[in-house]
C-alpha cells in the first residue's frame, strides 16, 4: 500500500525505542553492577556503563552459588517437564479424540478444571501429597476398609509410602499434568480429516501405529510450540523446588537458587551488600530461558497463543 | 464430533490413566485435602483434627492483616494489569505497523517473558535500592526519602513495576496476534474510504481487539493473583509491616511459617474460588475472542 | 474369488435408521457403481463394505468370508477416498507403500514393488515429493496407486472424482476404467455424478433415502427407470413428468387439457388409473400447433451447440425438449409436441413405480445409445 506517513513513522520509531529503553533499563541496570567492583557497586555516583569485571563476578557468582550440579539439575528436571508434559498432552488428547468411549466429556472436565487449581492456591496440601504420593491410596483404602480387610485376611499392615521430597520425580511429576498441552494437542487432532484416519485403518495400522507412524510426525510444530513455552515454564519454577527440595546441594534449582543472594541482613550480616555478585548470579539464571525465547520465537509465539484461550 | 474413531480398548485406558492419575494426585487430592482442613482443625504434628465449620473463615476474615493482604492483592492486581496492558498495547499498535526494523523491536519486547520472576525481584531489588541503584540519587539530594524497606507505598510501587513490567511481554504478544490476523483486505478498504493510519488505529484496530482486551484482562489478574510469589519472595518478602503480603504469599507464609495448616487452607480455598470465577468469567464471557470471523 | 454378497444390511445411528433391507450381489471382477444425491446411504453402504463403519443389521460377505465383524485391514479391501487423504508429511514413495510397511514386507521388496505401481500410475518421476508439492491429478494418482499396490480383492471408490476439474476427471475416469480393465479385481464406486456412474459402470446401483432404487446395466436403468425418482435422476436435462390418466377408449394417457398421448397400454391396467407419463426431452420433437400430443407455450430456446433446449411450459408444468432443428421461434408462441409412443415411459402415480408397457415398446427402447 503507498502512504506516505513520515512524521506519524517517525513518532512510531521514537515510541517504540522509549518503550524498548523502559524495557531493557533494569536489566541493562543489573548487567552494569555484574561488571563492575564491590565498591564501584555500593559507591555514588551509580555506574551507566559496564566495568571491566563481568568475567571475575560470573566466576564468582558461580562458585559461591555451586552452579554447576545446579544447572544440571535444572536441566534435567526441565527435560522431564518439557518431555512428560508433551507426552501426556499428547497421548491423553490422542484417547479423548481418537477413541469413542463414555466419560469422555467426563475426562476432559476433568483435565479442564485442573485449569482452576493453580499450584499456588493449593501448595500446602500439594506438598503434604509429595511427602507421600500414595497417601491419597492409603487414605481412601482406610476409609473404605480396605486396610482392614488386607489386614485381617493376610495379616500385613497396609503403609503405602512413597516420599518424593528431595527427589527429581517429586520436582517433575506434579508439574507434568497439562490442560493447556492436552487443549492444543486435542484442537490440532480435531483438525486431521476422518478420511486420513481411516486411509491408516484401511492400510491396516491400530492406533498406536497411526499415533506414531502419521500423528506424531504431522504434529512436529506442535511439539516445537510446546516444548518452548513449557521448558521456559519449568526453568523458571520457583515456589515447588523450593519446598520439595531441602537438599539444595544434591537438588537445588539455579532460580531458587537467588532467593539465597538477596543481598540482606541474612546474607551479608550487616556488611556492604554484595550487588555485584548477586547481579551476575541473575544474569547467568535467567539467560538460558531468554536464548530460547529468542531463537525460538516463532514456535514460542505460536504455543503461547495456542494454549491459552 | 468425529465419525472414524477407534473402538475404546485397553489402549485408550493406558493412555489416558497417567495424566489422570497425575491430576488425581496432585490436583484433585490436594485440593480435596485444603477444603478438608477449611472446615476442621488440623494440628500439624498429627493428633487427628476437629470439625469446625466455619471458623477457620471466620478468623481469617476477621483478621486484618487478612484484609490488608486481600487489598494489596486487589492494588497489585489493577495497577499491573493497567500498565503492563496499556504499555502492551501502544507497542504493538506501533509495532504492528510493520516499519523498518519492526521485527527487533519485537523481540526486544518479547524476551522479559522468558524471565523468571525471582529474577526478575532481585533485579528490581537492585534498581529500587536506595544504596546502590539509581534510586541512590534521590537518597543523595533528600537522604532516607527512598527505603522500601521502611515505607510501605515504596514497596507496593515497587512490586507493581516489577509485576507490570514482567506482565507485558505476554499481553503485547497476543495483541500483536490479533492485529496481524486482522484482515489485510479490511485495512485496505479503510485506506480506500480514506482513512489514515492513526485514524484506522482508532476506527478499526481498538474496535477489533475488544475481545482480546478482555481476554488478557481477566488473564492478568488471575495471573497477578497466583504468579506473584517470586516477585514477592526476593523483592520485598512481604513486607516491610506486611505491606506486601500478598494472599498467594501469606497462604505460603502461613501454611509454611506459621504452621497453621486451616487457616491457610481457608485462605486457599478463598482464594481458589476467585480463580474459579475469573476463570469461569473468561470461558463464559470472553469466549469469542475475534469477532471477525 | 472376491464376489460380494450383501444380504439385508441396515443402518440405524441411535433411533435413526439410515439405511435399510440392501440386497446387492456383486460379481467377482465387476466394475459397480452406486449412485445417489448426497445423504441417500451410498458412502455409508461403502464404508459398512469397507468396514469403516459397523452393520447394524444384515450380513456382508466378502469372497465367501461373512465380514460383518471384521476390522478394515482383515477385509482385504483398499480405499481411494474423496480427498485422498494423503499422509501430508510422507514422500509419494511413502505414502504408496505404507500399507506394506505395516504388513511387515520386507524393505526391498517394497521398493520394487512401490516403484513398478507408480509407473503403472505414471508417477516414476514423483517418488520423492510430498503430496503437497502435487497436482490434484497426481495426487488422484498417488490414491489409485497406494490401494493398488496391495492387490487387494476389492477396490472401493469414495467420489475420488469430485475433487477435481471437468477435464481432468473425464481423464481419471477413463484411466480408472482402464485400470480396472487391467487388474480385474472387483470394484465399487460411489459417485453422485450421473456421467461418471453410466460411463464406468458394469452395473449400476441407484439409491435413494437408503434403500436400493434400482440396479441394472446402465442402459437398463436408462431405457426402463423402476421408478419416478430414477427417472427424474438419470438423464440430463431430467424426464419430463406429465400427471394424466389411462383412457382404454383413448388408447393412451389423457393428460390434464384433454389432450392425448398414444401409449401402447400393458394388459389389465383399469380405465381411468391415475399415472405419471415420463418424455425424455430427446424423444419428443416440435412439430406446429395442433399437429403433435399436446400444444405448450415457448418460454425459452437455450443454444447448446449440437442441439437446441426448448423449455416449454404446458398446463404451468415446464416440459423440456431437445432439437437438431433451429426453430424460428419467439418466446410465447405457441407450438405443439409430438411424442412417439414407444418412448413413452408409465408410472404409476401412487407408488411411482413404473408400469411395464407392452412387450414391443421395450425392444425398440433397448436399441437406444447411452448418452
């Protein structure tokens, strides 16, 4: 279209860059105190331009903060969300679209309510369930008698125990159950023709043949969309590590990690704070998330706009 | 709904079992356990617990620090969604102009999202600080004016700009996705009756984003209300005098600190009830989120 | 030997009955088409056959085999399927030999095998592409070539045609036809195309509201429709349908002005029964007013090339005739019709079956040429 708008494209430009400058000050702002000294940090005037010590503080920042196993743990707790949630999304929504059966609606009720029950809202209770996972079995085998009954004919005492505190599957296993995945694996199964399905049948594949051999394969943008969105989700996990998990030297997680490095009291004991440090430990925390992001952004855009609805 | 289908087997029952499974664990248990020690009195070192009622919600409503919480909730709430939303939608309208350059200034403001919100506290504790960032200044020209760890609006405010600030990478994102799908004949026809960009801005794209609007309001709040604790945690700890006590974080601060396993039950079933109804708002109501098609 | 023998099938969704009492035998190596406007049961009849969908009563055998309970993949069936459905994220080859790759062939075999069947097709130089990267024809192919591969002993065809353009299917039809000539495997084809049912078919099975209408040759079910709705179905333009009554005194049909159409009437059909007369627009010519059966008014002469439309419009009933002729006609002007008698088709008009005529109509009704 030719229009010719150059003062309105010259507003446009000075807005954008104004909005992109209130963006990025804090971080600029964080980036500037990772490169700089303790004192260049805690003395006036307030340092604009980055220093010449990002490299000793991230050496620091990491050793202080025992980075390493940490960022393998995250690591591998979020490979575990991102892959069990794309499986379960997966597989759940392929039985809810693909299979007749009664109670579906009821099921997929079910998995939207979940939608409700945020791990913030019921946090106490969610982590009395992780001290043991089996206690809800347990519970419901006393009530009903059960318990009783197993212990009268057989004589061995019903304790059902499985503690997932301080343990990688009690770090992913609650976070796996997705409504949203299942809701954009469900929306993107309802897109595939009748007619492809029973092509598959007629060519003599079952459904876990047709699962794996045409679904998966024609779903890959989905996969891609989903895992961005909720590797981001599970790298960022804050409030559940930091309850399940009191070993920090085996379990910890680099972002609970940073409740650590509030430069307060309790860290510093009433010395100078140590900003620097603590800047170049939030840098280190938060880059791996924001990489992604980037270069990821197309499926990223696309997972996110997809699943909340 | 779909006329080929598999007939339901063992397969389908494998299949489906995990996730539910899952939510039956950690979802529908938990929650069942929270409206359990709503209405009886649970010690927590066991010992069996009492019925109650209604008395857990009634001390805690009757508590002020209760309120206090509820109302700083409701401040962090509108205040974050306001300006995460406004600023979010003047970036994409401008982006969406689609000038030079306007796919950097995309991913310039898309990335705070991939930000955890501990992080995102931390680094706000830095800027806010009245020793070390560029608040120091103020504290330079009136010494001890700025400390957010002794004025209570410090800290709201603080809390609010880290919040809005980490909020508007999600709602410029969706923006941006309903301007691109509006249409590019329908911009055409505005340019062909004559009308320019700022007026098509204000004839067609706000009246067609509408139903986004209320899509990410309701979002936001609900996300301010559950998404808050990292901010919180590193950048204030709830206070100072409890002036940050946001309900997500008085729930853990209770439930977790103070042992009191019923009253911070009450508080999440308080709490899960709102959700419930912002999110019942937003399917209900907010369903049909682009009107043109 | 894959002859199909259909015995009484229903289908009932719920309390709806769909489709009920079909009696079909197809004969190995037949080439049948089912034909029928949209929602009269035929796709459902082909996937019960198929066994996409369950019977809900009735029997269907396939090769002296009841498969009633049979899943699709133990029918020994392939399927071309309206759209084709392609796998989109697999190559041609892929696509084409899936159904072996499940059947656990070996890797080698399939290849030759995939590659002698899209040569068959013409599609040697396309092994590679994605079904995106085709044209609907090859696509169309890539179809044909994916249910041939398995030497299946029947083919069943979903309207494969109507996905593509006028000139392109008449090509498919002919390459289909030839295919079949080829392998001689027994093959069912649903369409709503009049045309592409009476050029393909052996035999044809016309359908209506889920019962069997008729089933013959195509000429048969041209020269002697079993009922009103085949009549108005098959034929382009469709019959005319005239309501009258028999007159044994008149030795024909009185028609609703008093005007008279010669019929040679069947034995035993009482003086004054009600019936309906069907005139093939081909097999009525215009003649002067007063000169033919009946006079009608001229509305419009469309030109169609070889021949010329008339629609008239007798008693506020439009009545259409086709002529060789170009007639010097205005609209409005009256003009007179002639029929002759051994064309004219009876039916009765209360059941809308037809009414056999006498014996000699029916001989010189055969010799007619298929359109």
């Amino acid at each position: 279209m030719i229009e010719r708008t150059p003062l309105l494209n010259i507003a446009t430009h000075l807005i954008l860059i104004l909005g992109l400058v209130i963006i990025l000050v804090p971080i600029w702002l964080a980036f500037v105190a990772a490169t700089h000294t303790l004192q260049a940090v805690n003395s006036a005037p307030v340092e604009f331009w980055p220093g010449d010590q990002l490299w000793p503080n991230l050496k620091e920042a990491w050793v202080q903060s025992d980075f390493g196993p940490k960022f393998v743990n995250t690591l591998i707790v979020s490979t575990g969300v991102v892959v069990g949630k794309i499986t379960l999304a997966c597989i759940t929504a392929f039985a809810l679209v693909f299979f007749t059966f009664r109670g579906r609606m009821l099921i997929f009720w079910a998995i939207f309510i979940t939608l409700m029950l945020p791990l913030e809202v019921r946090i106490v209770p969610t982590y009395a369930v992780a001290a043991n996972a089996l206690s809800p079995f347990q519970t419901i085998m006393d009530a009903t008698g059960i318990s009783w009954l197993i212990a009268t004919l057989s004589g061995v005492e019903v304790a059902l125990e499985w503690n997932l505190l301080n343990s990688y599957t009690g770090l992913i296993l609650p976070l796996v159950a997705t409504a949203t995945g299942t809701f954009l694996y469900r929306q993107f199964f309802l897109t595939i023709p009748d007619e492809l399905v029973e092509a598959a049948r007629m060519d003599g594949a079952g459904p876990l043949r047709f699962l794996w051999d045409v679904l998966i394969p024609l779903s890959k943008t989905n996969i891609a969309a989903l895992a961005t969105i909720m590797f981001v989700y599970a790298w960022n996990q804050y409030l559940w590590p930091l309850l399940v998990i009191t070993d920090r030297a085996t379990y910890g997680m680099v972002v609970v990690q940073l409740s650590d490095l509030v430069p307060d009291q309790l860290t510093t004991g009433g010395g100078t704070p140590t900003w620097h440090l603590a800047m170049a430990a939030t840098l280190v925390v938060m880059l791996p998330p924001i990489v992604i992001v980037i270069f990821m952004q197309r499926w990223f855009v696309r997972g996110l706009i997809n699943t909340d609805k | 709904m779909r006329r080929a289908c598999f007939k339901f087997s063992w397969i389908a029952a494998a299949l489906l079992a995990p996730q539910l499974l899952i939510i039956f664990i950690f979802f529908y248990w938990p929650s069942a356990q929270a409206l359990y020690w709503a209405f009886t009195l649970e010690q927590p070192w066991g010992g069996g617990n009492t019925w109650v009622g209604f008395d857990n919600f009634t001390k805690v409503l009757s508590d002020p620090y209760y309120w206090g919480s509820v109302r700083v909730s409701v401040i962090y709430a509108l205040a974050t969604t306001v300006i995460a939303m406004g600023m979010a939608l003047t970036l994409a309208i401008f982006v969406d102009r689609q000038l030079a350059g306007y796919r950097a200034y995309r991913v310039g403001i898309i990335w705070p999202y991939a930000v955890a919100a501990p992080a995102v506290g931390l680094a706000f504790q830095f800027v806010f600080n009245p020793g070390a960032g560029i608040f120091s200044y103020i504290n330079t020209i009136a010494p001890g004016w700025w400390d957010l760890s002794k004025y209570p609006w410090q800290a709201v405010t603080a809390i609010v700009i880290a919040g809005a600030w980490k909020q508007v990478a999600y709602s410029f994102i969706f923006f941006l996705a309903a301007l691109q799908s509006i249409p590019r004949s329908l911009t055409e026809a505005a340019a062909m009756d004559g009308a320019r960009p700022l007026r098509r801005m204000v004839d067609m794209q706000l009246p067609l984003l509408t139903p986004t609007f209320f899509f990410l309001l309701v979002i936001n709040i609900t996300d301010s209300f559950t998404d808050s604790f990292g901010i919180v945690d590193t950048l204030t700890g709830g206070g100072p005098f409890r002036a940050t006590d946001l309900m997500v974080y008085k729930i853990y601060a209770d439930g977790f600190r103070g042992f009191d396993y019923s009253g911070a039950a009450a508080q999440s079933i308080i709490l899960m009830l709102l959700v419930m109804a912002l999110t019942f708002v937003q399917f209900r109501y907010v369903e049909r989120r682009v009107h043109y098609t | 030997m894959a002859e199909i023998i259909i015995h009484n099938a229903g289908k009932t969704y719920g309390k709806t009955t769909i489709m009920q009492g079909i009696d079909l035998h197809i004969a190995n190596g037949e080439f049948v088409v089912i034909l029928g406007p949209s929602g009269c049961g035929k796709s459902s009849l082909l996937r019960m056959i198929a066994g996409l969908e369950e019977i809900s009563e009735g029997q269907i055998q396939i090769a002296g085999t009841v498969v009633n309970a049979l899943e699709p993949r133990e029918r020994g069936c392939a399927m071309v399927f309206q759209n084709y459905a392609l796998y989109p994220h697999m190559t041609v080859a892929e696509n084409i030999g899936y159904a072996l790759k499940v059947a656990g062939v070996a890797k080698a075999e399939r290849l030759a095998r995939v590659q002698a069947t899209a040569a068959s097709v013409g599609l040697g130089d396309f092994l590679d592409r994605k079904p995106g990267q085709l044209s609907g024809g090859q696509r169309q192919r890539v179809a044909m070539a994916r249910a041939i591969i398995r030497e299946p002993k029947v083919f069943l065809f979903d309207e494969p045609l109507s996905n593509l353009d006028a000139k392109l299917r008449v090509q498919m039809r002919h390459e289909i036809r030839k295919i079949h000539n080829r392998i001689g495997a027994t093959s069912i084809f649903v369409t709503h195309d009049q045309h592409e049912g009476m050029t393909l078919a052996d035999r044809l099975v016309v359908m209506n509201k889920g019962t069997i209408e008729q089933i013959g040759t195509p000429s048969e079910i041209y020269d002697q429709p079993a009922s009103l709705y085949v009549a108005g179905f098959i034929g382009s333009p469709a019959m005319n349908i005239l309501p009258g009554h028999v007159s044994i005194a008149r030795r024909g049909v009185v028609l609703e002005d008093d005007s008279e159409v010669p019929v040679a009437l069947p034995a035993g059909l009482p003086d004054g029964h009600l019936v309906q007369l069907g005139i093939r627009p081909e097999h009525a010519t215009l003649v002067a007013p007063g000169q033919g059966s009946f006079d009608a008014r001229l509305d419009m002469i469309e030109e169609l090339g070889a021949t010329r439309q008339c629609n008239l419009i007798f008693e506020d009933i439009p009545f259409c005739l086709l002529t060789e002729d170009r007639p010097a006609l205005h609209p409005g002007a009256t003009v007179g019709v002639r029929v002759a008698p051994e064309r004219v088709h009876l039916f009765d008009a209360g059941t809308g079956r037809r009414i056999a005529p006498a014996t000699a109509a029916v001989r010189q009704g055969r010799e007619q040429p298929v359109s």
